[in-house]
C-alpha cells in the first residue's frame, strides 16, 4: 500500500475534550494522526497543526 503524509493546519472550535475527541475520531479513520502544535486563539478557538498519513 502507498501511503501519502500531509500536514493540514484547520481552526476548530469547541473545548478540548470535545476537539481531542474529534481528533481520537480522525485517527480512527486514516493511518495514524499526530498532532504537531495546537494554539488557543481565543476562548473556545484553537488553531491545531495535524500531520495526517492517508
């Protein structure tokens, strides 16, 4: 199988148990999911830095 890695950086909006959450969900659907960097950019907002394998 040829597997691609890809950096995606995305706003997500929420508390974090509820984006770390989402997050568990998202490594269930591709190859591995690893989080780079994560920044609060208000109350409730985060800018998180993904790298995904496809």
């Amino acid at each position: 199988m040829n597997q691609k890695t890809t950096k995606l950086q995305a706003i997500l909006e929420g508390d974090e148990a509820t984006i770390n959450s989402a997050l568990e969900k998202a490594d269930m659907i591709y190859t591995a999911v690893f989080e780079i960097g994560r920044q609060q950019i208000s109350p409730g907002i985060f800018r998180v830095t993904l790298e995904i394998t496809l």
